[in-house]
C-alpha cells in the first residue's frame, strides 16, 4: 500500500514539507503540554480539564499554526497543527487532573502527540485521496 500511495504522489515526499509539518506539530505539542502541565492540578475535575486543556490547545496552537501555514502550506498545516492542540491539551490536561506531572514529562507527550498527528494525518489524507481517485475517474 505505502509504495502505491508514494508511487502515485498522493503522499507528500518533499522534505522541505514533510520536516516543516514535523516541526511545526513537534513545537506545538511541546508548548501545550507544557503549559497544560502549568495551568491544571491534580484539583482539578478530569472531564472538565480535558475540554479546558482542548479549547488551550487550541487557542495557543492557532499563531503557531497561522506562522508554519505561511511557510508550509496553510491547509497542510493548520489542520495537523490543530489537532495536535487539541489532543495534546487533552492528554496532559487529563493526566495532570489525575497526578502530578513534570514539565519534561508534559512537553515528551505533548511530542509525541504530535508526531502521531503527523502520521495520522499524513496516512489519511493518502487514503482518502487514493479514493478520491477511484472516486471520481
């Protein structure tokens, strides 16, 4: 499947893109989830953090998103960047309503989520544009 996906250029393969969304999500999950660790407490309710945490994630993912969009391409960004605030908000958020959690801690997840996001939405969007494809012709 991968080399159908790459062979068709249905997936983006131009490592000034492919770096730039992987930097952009990277920096944006570390941002939130540090500053999720920052804001929420073991005092706070866990369903209620993770809808704060989303709506923060969102909010401060935003400038990030509209700086990398100029760079990087808006649609190819700003979605992926996105989505990155949004789940990286929630998981930290969540885990610091639970526990305690350390700042290198939040910005690891806060990566992570990013670079899950990234693959996510690099997968997806082969998939649907393969069937875009078939679709349509």
């Amino acid at each position: 499947m991968g080399g159908v996906l790459r062979g068709s250029r249905i997936l983006e393969t131009r490592p000034y893109f492919v770096l730039g969304d992987l930097a952009a999500n990277v920096l944006a999950g570390i941002a939130i989830g540090s500053l999720s660790a920052a804001v929420f407490g073991t005092g706070w309710n866990m369903m209620l953090a993770m809808f704060v945490g989303m709506a923060l994630g969102m909010a401060v993912s935003t400038p990030l998103a509209l700086l990398a969009g100029a760079l990087f391409g808006a649609m190819e960004v700003m979605v992926p960047v996105m989505t990155t605030g949004m789940v990286a908000g929630m998981v930290v958020s969540m885990a610091a309503s639970m526990t305690d959690v350390g700042y290198g801690w939040a910005a690891r997840v806060g990566a992570y989520c990013g670079v899950g996001v990234v693959v996510v939405t690099y997968v997806a969007n082969g998939l649907i544009k393969q069937g875009a494809k078939q679709w349509t012709s």
